[in-house]
C-alpha cells in the first residue's frame, strides 16, 4: 500500500532504524552478560580441577 505522504514514510523508517538500534544494543548486552557467565563458569570449573588433583 503506497503512502501519499512522505514524511509519514520518513517517520516509519526513523521508527524502523531506532527499533533495530535497540534490538541490536539488547543482543550486544545479552552476548556480554553471556560470555562473562561463561567465562566464570569456566574458571570455575579450573579452579576444581585444580583443588581435585
């Protein structure tokens, strides 16, 4: 359906780029907070191996 009024179709692209700025800001944190538990879990796991030994 075409928009007979430009600046309502800048406005939807403005809103379009802004929702992926945040998705793509959410899914950079949630991958932090992700490999920095993985990280910890890891050393963990070395720190009792090393006490097993």
């Amino acid at each position: 359906m075409s928009n007979s009024n430009p600046n309502d179709t800048e406005l939807e692209q403005q809103r379009a780029e802004s929702a992926t700025a945040a998705l793509k800001s959410q899914t950079e944190d949630n991958h932090t907070e992700n490999s920095e538990a993985a990280a910890d879990r890891i050393a963990s796991n070395v720190k009792d191996a090393k006490e097993d030994k």
